[in-house]
C-alpha cells in the first residue's frame, strides 16, 4: 500500500511525496514538530549549546560559503526564526559558535623568560590549529576578502587574540628589562604570532617545533630584545 502526505514547504507550493520515508528536510521538520509536541523543546543555554555545535559541524562539513541559517536550524533541529532572534547572521553566528568552542582560547605562559614565553605561546596557537577548530579557522580566513563583514568580525574577535597574548608576554619582558617599551605600540611587537599565521595558511598543519624555534630566535628576538650595549 502506498502512503500520500502533503507538505507544505517554504515557497508556499505544496508537494506530494509517496513511499514510507521522508525527504530529509522534511524529516527534521517532523522531528523538531514532535520534540516540541512531547514537551521536550530545548530552551536557554541548552538550545544555543546545540545551534552553536551545529554551526560548527557545518562548517567543518561545507565551509562557510555552503553554510546558511537555514543548514545551521535543520541540523540543530530548530527554526531560521529561532537563529534570527539570537544571531542578525551568519557571520555573527560563525564568530559566536568559534569563541565558545575554544577557537580564540589561549592561556598566557609565565616563565621568567621572553623566549621561552613567545615559544610557549606559539606553541599553544600550532596545537589550536592542529585540531578541527583550526581547519575551520583556516576556511574562514580564505573567505573574509569574499565577506566584508565575516572580515569585520574575524579582525575584532580572533585575530586580536595572537596580539593580545603576544603583548601580555611583551609587557612583562618590558617589566624585566628585557624589551624597551616602545616595542608594545610598534609592528614589530605581533611579528612572532603573524609568521605562524602566515605559515599556517600556506602550508597547513602541523606547524613543525623548528618552525616556532627559527621564529623567535632567528626573526623575533632581534627584533624585540634590547641589545647588550643599552
């Protein structure tokens, strides 16, 4: 015997489907109407816990060009309109769902010494992008020339986090006298965290010890350190 249902989809056009199963997205309808109608709906925290978690699934499965709002509610089990109220778009969302789940978390290293600081410090940031979080920070990074506003973002909540890490370290090296303080307002003072981005977006992961060590010791350690004579 052969099942009809009639479904109302978003453009207002109704469809026929037969058999036993139903489309995908039909189903996660379904499935998110019936959660709702056993009392069980998600709220809070716990709501946004599964929108953000699946952000990040469809990032790592599509990118950010193939993620939408839409994508993002069928995978959480959810509605475009619950997203909406809580994330203006998908870049907010994006940069949201990256900073709760560890994308930006880095703890500033304490070691009595600038060098063994910087290393431990790009040290941490390799490990980061080592792992799924960074292959999906790479692929926003390739998509900001593409996305102003995923650009804006990227700038405001990520990118500052290797310079604010990097200037912390700086700032107890300049309290030792290791490093003049001019050195914190100048470019020279982020050269050690853009080369290990740089390196990272070229060639990939993993970023290799000697790579951090030619780092510090070949590039950023004249660069930033005061020299014998002062």
């Amino acid at each position: 015997m052969v099942l009809y249902f009639q479904v109302k989809v978003s453009s207002q056009v109704t469809q026929r489907f037969s058999g036993d199963r139903f489309p995908v997205k039909v189903q996660q309808s379904v499935d998110a109407t019936d959660e709702y109608r056993k009392g069980t709906r998600r709220r809070g925290e716990e709501l946004e816990r599964a929108i953000r978690t699946a952000t990040l699934e469809e990032l790592a499965a599509v990118g950010y060009q193939g993620l939408t709002m839409e994508r993002v509610a069928n995978r959480a089990r959810t509605s475009k309109t619950v997203l909406y109220r809580r994330w203006p778009g998908r870049a907010e969302l994006v940069m949201d769902a990256c900073k709760v789940g560890g994308l930006s978390n880095v703890d500033v290293p304490d070691t009595g010494s600038l060098r063994s600081d910087v290393i431990a410090l790009l040290r941490q940031v390799s490990d980061t992008m080592d792992t799924p979080f960074g292959g999906i920070m790479r692929g926003l990074l390739a998509e900001m020339t593409r996305d102003p506003e995923l650009g804006r973002l990227i700038r405001e909540r990520v990118h500052k986090v290797g310079p604010t890490s990097i200037h912390a370290v700086l700032e107890r090296a300049v309290e030792r006298g290791e490093v003049d303080r001019a050195v914190l307002g100048s470019r020279r003072a982020t050269v050690a965290t853009d080369l290990l981005r740089n390196h990272f977006l070229l060639f990939g992961t993993p970023v290799g010890d000697d790579v951090i060590i030619e780092i510090v010791d070949d590039v950023y350690l004249p660069l930033v350190l005061r020299s014998s004579g002062e």
